[in-house]
C-alpha cells in the first residue's frame, strides 16, 4: 500500500496587499462615516424648518386674534402691538423674527387717487414674518405672509399714503431694495424698515398727514444709497428732495435711484510710466444733493500709494471731474480724459500722468464735436505776450537742453549728461549748448556726440525730431548739422539709421519726421554729427527733443506749461476739421481748457 500525503503550503498577504485592503477599507469608512454625518444634517435641518414654521404660525395666531387695529408693528404704519424683533427660542433652537405689516388698496372699491378715488384705501393688511437662524448650518431665512381684513365696514380714512418708487441707472425697478422711513415729528415716533416689490415699488396706505417729516433712505446690499434731506439744513440748505410730505388722502410718490456700485483703480505715473507716488488728486460728481449753493453728492480728495496706486471703491455710476491738488507735481495729462464716465458694476482704470510743477501751466483737451473722443494729432497753438509755441494732441516728448556733465552716462537719468563722443565736441563753453572744439582759435573739422538712452517707459511709436537753432552758419558748409537715430527694446542693440532707416542716412532738415522703422521700440537714442568747411564757424545747438506715443501718453491733450498769468490765443486744427480759434484767460496756477473741433 503506497499511502500519499499532500499537504499544501500557502503563504500570509504580502505588506502591499495589506496596505491596499487597509487603503479599501478606510475609503469606504470615511464614505460611510460622511454619509452618516450628512443624513444627520439634513435631518437636522429638516426639524430647524419644522421649528421655524412652528414659531411663524404662533405669530400668525397671535396677529389674527388682535383687535383690527392693533395689528401692526409698534412705531410703523400702520402702527400696532407687534414688535419689529423678536428672539424666541423653540426646541432648543434660537431663532430671529422679523415683522412687517402693510396697508393695502385693493381694487374692488376703487384706489386712493384712481377713478373711482378710494377715500378709505387701507381695505385690509399684509403681515409678514421673517425667521432666521444664526447658529444653524445651512438655514435660510424664511419668509412667510398673509392677509388679515377689518370685520366693520370702512370709514373715511384722515390720512394719506407714500409710494416709494426705486429704479436703476437704466430706469429698470429694483426689487428688495430696503427702504427706511422715519417721522419724528409726531407725538409718538414712526419707523418704518421694509423692502421694494417685484415692480420697485413700496406702498404705505393710510399714513398720518405731516409736511416735510418722511425722512427716507433707500439702499441695497453692494448698491449705491439715496435718500431725502431736511429743509435748511446746515451745509445743504435747498436739497433737491427734501423729506416727503403726505397730504389728506393724496399720495405722494417719491422715486429713488441706486444701483450696483464700481471701484476704480488709479495710478499715477510720469509720461514714460514711472510711478509718481503719494500724487493728490480730487473727485467730484455731477449729482447734487441741492442747489445754491451747489451740494455735490461726491466730492473727495484722495492719495496714491507710495507705488503711485490707489483704489477708489464704492463709486456710484456718474462722471466725475479730476484734477490735481498736489504740491509738487502738476496733471499734465488724463487717460481715460475728465470727466470720467463709471458706469453701474464696473472695474474701470484711470491713468494720471504728472510732471514736476511749472508754475501756470495750462492743459488742453481737444474732442471730436460730435463724438466727444479725444482727437490725436491736432495741432495746438498758443499765442501770448513772450509765448508762441505750437504741440500736437496725444504725444509725449522729451529733450535734453544740457550736456556739460560730461560722458559715461548710459541710461538718461542725469539731464546733463551723455553716454560718449569723439573729444571733438565742445560740452561746456557755455553750459547749455554744443558745438564743435576750439582748439587755439580754430574748430575741429568734424565731431560726434552719442546720447544717454532715453526710456518711454512702455513699447512707443516715435514723430519728430525738434532742436534749436535750426539753422546754421552758411560758411560751416551743407549739412553741417546732421543726426541720426537707433531704438530697441533691449537697451543694447544701437543700430543707427537716418531716413528710409538706412544706415548712410542722416535728418538734416529741422523739425524731420523720424522714420516708421524705429516705432514699436521702447529705448531710443541719437546721435548727432557736426562739421564745418571754415576754422573760424561752427554748428551749434542748446536743445534737442523728440516726441512719442507710449501707454502713458494721454489721448487728445497738450500741456503748456511756465506761463504767466493772463490773456492769451489758442488756434486748433487739424486735417478735416474745421480750425478753432479762441481767446483764454489763464487766472490760476492750473487750468484745463476744453476745445470741440467739429468735422
């Protein structure tokens, strides 16, 4: 007999198996223990509502067992037993209630001031009770209503009513909207809180007559506030609505309009965008809150940052007047331009462009007359006793007019300073100007001297080269003046080239247009090249300027600036406008004038 065992060997769960049921395991628990603790909460959620319905209709119960007239909130209209606020605590559960209880006209025998006039219109009431819950998660305010009727016939009422209509920036109703309404001057105070219907409007009926005592203000959450204003007050004497009178069986409507507020983002920066810090600057509005003298609704001064920025929230829709008020630094430029429209529910930007102040500077906005744009490129001429000078709306410029600091400077940060030449050119005989070396009573031949690099401050297109004298001494010889121009946006590649943005080329001719090669750079800088055919002459110039277009460049303006105070000629034109000319007078140390060139 061959007898066979057979015993099999089987081994335990790997340490991954294990880690992988454990990883199972605990995924399906937290699933299960999650869902557990969610039935929970709506489970106990669910008795919340139970509770809260609870506690509205005792309060209902209440209002339905009152006598008629006593069923109102304490201190509204209609004026009653029922408090405004109530904490009651039910199962457990603290909960807030709202009340509000309303008059209302119904149809059937007519409307106060409709045909046929209801000379009693209060025919019978709203009650209304809001519950909330602080404390419960996920409870969202309940809000319950019904009506309650007079069990007498109606009598003639002694009273009014007030409508309060409120609609937005569009003229559309808005709806919840939360309408205070306060008299103080009755025997016993009246204060109303309650909120606008699908159609704008809240209706009291069967209000006390009193003249001027309705103090109103409407508001919503994330909107602009209206309200009325008290006849002769201090500071606002003549408002444009005073608190609301109800008359004997009239209604007054009284209409409010709010909306969705905006936030604006300033920044304050130079014309080639370096931020101009802690720069003053004042807001005001076109509403007014009344009239001699006019009460503007906004009027505030305001600060950038030490980055030049500042946030302006809460602005309701309206234009709004800039200007500067800064110490130290004049606006010689706004972008988008003054006044600013803000629109309901906006982010819109803001762009000041300052300089260093000029004493009696003035800046001149020039719109399209139909369009009200800003036009670039119209020129600007202002003619005055020691003034004649002519600018082009929408470009920025910039000049050197020194050159006695010497050499070694790369980026133009020292006005008087510049990057090399050839030892050729004469920088301080005198300061202010250049020209060619005098060595022993005779010039140089020839000489060259290379700019500092000039910053716009952001990706610019570039227009006019501008320097003076323009001309030179007929004995230096043709040309004896010439420049040319390299610009990029990396600060190091400086590739010189003249008209046609050739290499041989130079500007000659005063006042040349620098060619559309160099435009979409940011950095630029020239050169300029003197010769001179006799040893006793030379070429010369004291200033030299170009001007731009960058980010930072404000549309369809101009600034003048070193003035003096008094009478002058502005002349605009442009090419297919019809040319303006006005006389201004210049009586403060900053003034804006505005200029509409009609097609």
């Amino acid at each position: 007999m061959v007898i066979k065992s057979n015993f099999h060997t089987s081994s335990g769960f790997s340490l991954l198996e294990t880690l992988v049921a454990i990883g199972v395991f605990v995924i399906i628990s937290t699933s299960a223990y999650q869902a557990y603790f969610a039935i929970l909460d709506v489970v106990k959620l669910n008795r919340v509502k139970i509770a809260a319905t609870n506690v509205v209709n005792e309060q209902f119960e209440i209002a339905r067992n009152l006598p008629y007239n006593q069923v109102g909130v304490v201190g509204s209209i209609p004026s009653g037993v029922i408090p405004y606020t109530q904490t009651l605590t039910r199962d457990g559960i603290t909960f807030s209630i709202t009340a509000i209880v309303r008059n209302i006209d119904q149809p059937f025998d007519g409307t106060l001031g409709g045909v046929p006039n209801d000379t009693s219109p209060a025919d019978n009431k709203l009650v209304e009770f809001t519950v909330e819950c602080g404390t419960c998660k996920n409870f969202t305010p309940i809000t319950f209503s019904g009506l309650v009727s007079p069990k007498n016939l109606e009598t003639a009422s002694a009273n009014g009513a007030l409508f309060v209509r409120v609609f937005d920036a569009n003229g559309d109703p808005v709806q919840s909207a939360s309408v205070h309404i306060e008299n103080n001057a009755t025997t016993t105070p009246i204060v109303i809180n309650d909120v606008t219907d699908a159609n704008g409007m809240l209706q009291l009926v069967d209000v006390p007559p009193e003249l001027d005592a309705y103090e109103i203000t409407v508001s919503k959450t994330g909107y602009s506030t209206e309200k009325t204003y008290p006849v002769g007050a201090l500071g606002n004497p003549n408002p444009r609505k005073p608190h609301a009178t109800v008359l004997l069986q009239q209604v007054t409507q009284i209409s409010f309009a709010i909306d969705r507020v905006s936030t604006l983002s300033v920044s304050s920066v130079t014309p080639t965008c370096t931020p101009v810090p802690s720069f003053d600057f004042a807001m005001v509005g076109s509403k007014l809150l009344g009239d001699t003298p006019d009460v503007y609704k906004y009027s505030m001064a305001h600060l950038t940052n030490g980055s030049g920025l500042k946030t302006v929230s809460n602005l309701e829709w309206d234009t709004y007047v800039i200007t500067a008020i800064d110490g130290d630094y004049d606006l010689i430029g706004i972008n988008p331009l003054s006044p600013l429209l803000i629109n309901p529910n906006t982010t819109p930007t803001l762009q000041l462009v300052a300089a260093p102040k000029d004493p009696n500077s003035m800046l001149v906005t020039i719109k399209d007359g139909i369009t009200l744009l800003p036009l670039t490129g119209a020129d600007v001429r202002l003619e005055g006793t020691g003034v004649d000078s002519t600018k082009t709306t929408g470009r920025g410029f910039l000049t050197q007019t020194d050159w006695s600091g010497g050499a070694g400077q790369e980026n133009f940060t020292n006005p008087a300073q510049f990057f090399a030449s050839d030892g050729n050119i004469e920088i301080n005989s005198p300061a202010g100007q250049i020209k060619l070396r005098n060595v022993f009573g005779n010039y140089a031949a020839t000489g060259w001297l290379e700019s500092s690099t000039f910053d716009t401050g952001s990706v610019s297109n570039f227009y006019q080269l501008f320097w003076q004298p323009t001309d030179m001494p007929p004995d230096t010889g043709a040309n004896s003046l010439k420049f040319q121009v390299a610009t990029n946006n990396d600060n190091s590649t400086w590739n010189y080239t003249g008209p046609g943005g050739v290499v041989d080329t130079y500007y000659t001719l005063g006042n040349p247009t620098v060619d559309a090669v160099n435009n979409g750079n940011q950095y630029l800088r020239y050169k300029t090249f003197m010769s001179t055919a006799s040893t006793t002459l030379t070429p010369s110039i004291s200033d030299l300027s170009f001007t731009f277009t960058s980010s930072c460049t404000p549309p369809g303006q101009v600034i003048f600036g070193g003035l003096n105070l008094g009478n002058y000629t502005l002349t605009i034109s442009k090419t297919g406008y019809s040319q303006v000319t006005i006389p201004v007078e210049l009586v403060d140390p900053w003034q804006h004038i505005e200029v509409l060139l009609n097609p």
